[in-house]
C-alpha cells in the first residue's frame, strides 16, 4: 500500500521533528537540577519515543501498527487538574532575556520543553489533516494530543513553580466580553413543502 506523496511529506516532517524533540530532551534530563523536572522530561521523552517508534514501523511495514501497541494515545496518563490548581494572577514576574553562556538552567529547560510540546501538537495536527492512510492519521492525532497533554503536564509544573504566570482581567470585563454571544434560540420546525 503506497503512501500519498503529501502524507509521506508530512510524515517525514513529524519524524524530524521527534527525532530532534528525543535528541533535546535527553540532553534536557542531563541538564536539569529539581527532581520534579528530571521526572517530567523522562516521562515526556518515553511517550515521544514511543509515538516516534510506532510511526517508523508502520512506514516501514504497514502492519505494524497491529505490534506497536495500536492506536493508543501512548498509554500517558494525563493531569487532571482542577481550575482552582491553577495561581491566576502577576506576582511579581522576573525579568527575563536570552541567556548565551553556561549550563541550562531548570526554568530554561521547561520553557523549551513548552515550546517543543506546543509546536508538536500543532504540527501533527496539521499533518493528521492531510493522510489519506487511515493508521497514518491516527497515529499523528494521537500524537498531537498527547503533545496536547505534555504541554499542559509542562504548563502545570511551571505555574506550581512560579514561572508561568496567567494574566488576569477583571471578572465584569471577561463577562461583558464572553457574554456578547448568545445560545441560538430553538425555533420550531418549518416544512417547506
């Protein structure tokens, strides 16, 4: 079964693109300092090594997908966090800019795992939208999801930890705003006969 010239390009992107999130975050897990932080990135790198793996052999035999564990979503379980988890609000941010010399530091490496998480889920996504071969789509949209999910695991961690704060408006101000869109009024059934 051949693929479609537009997926295998896809695919082929998808694969650089976890080849290089797998070379980071291993050097990632050298780098970091806090526990909590060598735990995520090692959680993180074994879900990317498993969607990484599962991809290579479904291209290179098209029914490996049956031995690579399906079409599972990589068996990570997800935070379930609640609103109330979350530090709304600016406390005092600090400053930040580049930094080019010395070691990585913890918030360093979170900020880039966030970076990598949100670009993967945008781009297998994308990529999903254009397969043709069923397991192919499948396997990027969980990919995607998955990358969802890391993102959200890195976003949690960082807010916990201070560095990512959220922003806040004031609550009469968020409501006037979302409040202009109103539930479609149910009309009876007209037939046009």
């Amino acid at each position: 079964m051949p693929f479609g010239a537009h997926e295998a390009m896809e695919v082929h992107e998808i694969l650089c693109e976890k080849t290089n999130m797998i070379n980071h975050f291993s050097f990632y897990e050298e780098q970091a300092q806090n526990q909590q932080v060598k735990q995520l990135i090692r959680q993180h790198l074994q879900s990317a090594i498993q969607h990484y793996d599962q991809l290579v052999a479904y291209t290179h035999d098209y029914n490996a997908v049956n031995r690579t564990g399906g079409m599972q979503a990589g068996g990570h379980m997800f935070s379930q966090a609640s609103p109330q988890q979350i530090q709304y609000g600016l406390r005092q941010p600090a400053k930040t800019s580049p930094q080019m010399q010395g070691r990585m530091n913890d918030e360093q490496i979170l900020s880039s795992m966030l970076s990598c998480h949100k670009n993967s889920a945008k781009n297998g996504m994308q990529a999903s939208l254009e397969c043709a071969d069923p397991n192919v789509r499948q396997m990027l949209l969980n990919g995607a999801i998955a990358a969802n999910q890391h993102a959200y695991d890195t976003f949690l961690l960082m807010n916990q930890m201070g560095q990512y704060q959220v922003p806040t408006m004031h609550d009469h101000t968020a409501k006037t705003y979302l409040h202009t869109f109103q539930p479609i009024q149910q009309q009876p059934s007209m037939n046009y006969m």
